[in-house]
C-alpha cells in the first residue's frame, strides 16, 4: 500500500499546485467570501455553527473553508502536503480561522482525538483513492462523537465505469479493486501538461460503500442520487439547464453523484 501513497501523493501534489491557478477552484472568489458548497449540501447537513467539523482528503480546502464560512470549527486533513500548505495559504489570506492535518486518512487517529468531531465531511472525487473501505469507515466511526454525523457527498461509482470515448458503460459495476490510469492533464484543466500521470484508483459499487457504513456501528439516515455532475469529466457529457454535465439524449439517465447522512 505504501507504494500506491507514494504514487497517488505525487499525482495529486502536481495537480493541487496547478489547482491553485485553475478556474475551476477560483480561489480569488474563495478569498473575498465566496461559500465553495453545494445548496443541497447545506441543506442536508443543516446548522454547522460551533460545530466541530472534519472534512476529510480536503484537497487544498476551498471546501473546508466554506464550512468555516457558515460558522463551524473546521479542520481538513489530506495526504498532499501541496494541498494542505495551499489550503493554509488561503485560510490566511481569506482571514478563516481553521487548522490542517497533513496525513494519509488511515492515520487521521494519530492526529485527531476520538469522540470529537460532530461532523465528518467527504466530498466528490475521495472515496475512490482509498483502497480499504471497511477501515476508512471504522475510523470515520471513532472520530464521531455519539449522534455525530457522517456527510458523504460523492461520484456515484456507476457514473465511473462509463467509457472514456464514447456514452457508453464499458468496465464492471461490481468490480471491487484497483485500476492503474496513465493520463496527462487534471478535471480542471485536461489540456494542461502534466509529468506525474499514473494514479491508483479503486473501483467499488455503492452497496460496498454503504455496507462499511453500517457495519461500522453508523445508522443511515439518507441516501440521496442525483443526475448531472459538476466537471465535464468526458467530451461527450452535455450541459442541462442547471449547469451540470450529463450524457447525451438518448443515452438515457442514471445517477452522477450520490449524498449519504449516517450518525453515530
Ligand atoms: C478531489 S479531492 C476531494 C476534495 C474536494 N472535493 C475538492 O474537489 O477539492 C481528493 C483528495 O483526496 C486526497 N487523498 C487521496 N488519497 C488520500 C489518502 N489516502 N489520505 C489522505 N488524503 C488522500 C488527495 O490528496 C486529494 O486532495
């Protein structure tokens, strides 16, 4: 596993440092006020003020932030040191009082105290670096406090075995384990040249996701889909009338993204 850290890390180290300059982060909007979530996010997960909050692989914290924004105490915490001295920078200058863990997920006990944290917070495109779901919700379990909540916003893993080409599904739902990607560029920018291009994901179906969640001690409380996702990961996905992008017509219609509660 160590050497999936290692390659994963210097993926996401060259992206994050490329991150802080795309558009799609917008970091200067981020800094004058900008609130980075998602109205159905703050919606589900309710009132964060005085809460203590952990968002987990938070990436260089515009997120994180956002939560600070609407009045929680927030740490984020990622195994990208480049993320997390990026995620500082802008707490800094946007004045958020927040504190940052550089850390691999597994090892978020050795950083957090356990019994803490009212709300656990993941956000789309995280799950799938991990290759141990079990493990990763026996931990978001202890790091709960009792009635604490899990917030799982996500890629919904049947939108991730569409094909890279064309609208179509063309890899296994139920596959459980890892793929190896080679691929130049980054979801902000697909253009942009990059030199670390191989990456380890894993693949998993959604009722491996919410099995580890219950099995962990966690009681469900929602699971929501939803159709439309907020990147153009694909050149044929189409843009609807929210802005979000979705396979052509005809293609017919499936969930993009999912949102789960679950509370200790
Ligand atoms: C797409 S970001 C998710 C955050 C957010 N939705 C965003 O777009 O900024 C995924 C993050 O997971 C982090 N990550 C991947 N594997 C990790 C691990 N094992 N431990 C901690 N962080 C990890 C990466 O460094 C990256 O910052």
């Amino acid at each position: 596993m160590d050497k999936e850290i290692k390659v994963n890390s210097r993926w996401w180290n060259e992206r994050a440092l490329l991150h802080k300059k795309s558009r799609y982060y917008n970091i200067n909007k981020l800094v004058k006020g900008d609130i980075r979530l998602r109205d159905f996010e703050i919606k589900e997960v309710g009132n964060v003020e005085e809460k203590k909050l952990l968002h987990l692989q938070c990436h260089i914290g515009t997120e994180t932030l956002s939560w600070a924004r609407l009045g929680a105490s927030v740490t984020g915490l990622d195994f990208s040191l480049e993320s997390i001295k990026i995620a500082k920078k802008i707490a800094k200058d946007a004045k958020i009082k927040s504190n940052f863990i550089h850390s691999n997920v597994y090892e978020s006990l050795k950083h957090c105290e356990v019994n803490f944290f009212d709300i656990v917070y993941v956000s789309v495109g995280s799950l799938h670096w991990l290759d141990n779901i079990s493990k990763w919700s026996d931990i978001v379990y202890k790091l709960l406090k009792p009635n604490g909540l899990l917030y799982i916003y996500e890629f919904h893993p049947i939108s991730l075995v569409l094909s890279e080409i064309r609208p179509e599904f063309d890899r296994d739902y139920f596959f459980v384990g890892p793929v190896l990607w080679d691929e130049e560029g980054s979801y902000t920018d697909s253009d942009i040249k990059t030199k670390n291009n191989k990456h380890i994901i894993w693949d998993r179906p959604l009722c491996e996701i919410v099995n580890a969640v219950v099995k962990s001690g966690l009681k469900l409380q929602l699971l929501n889909e939803r159709h439309g996702q907020e990147y153009k990961q694909f050149s044929y996905l189409v843009q609807n009338k929210n802005g979000l992008w979705v396979s052509p017509k005809g293609f017919g219609v499936f969930p993009s993204t999912y949102t789960l509660k679950a509370i200790k």
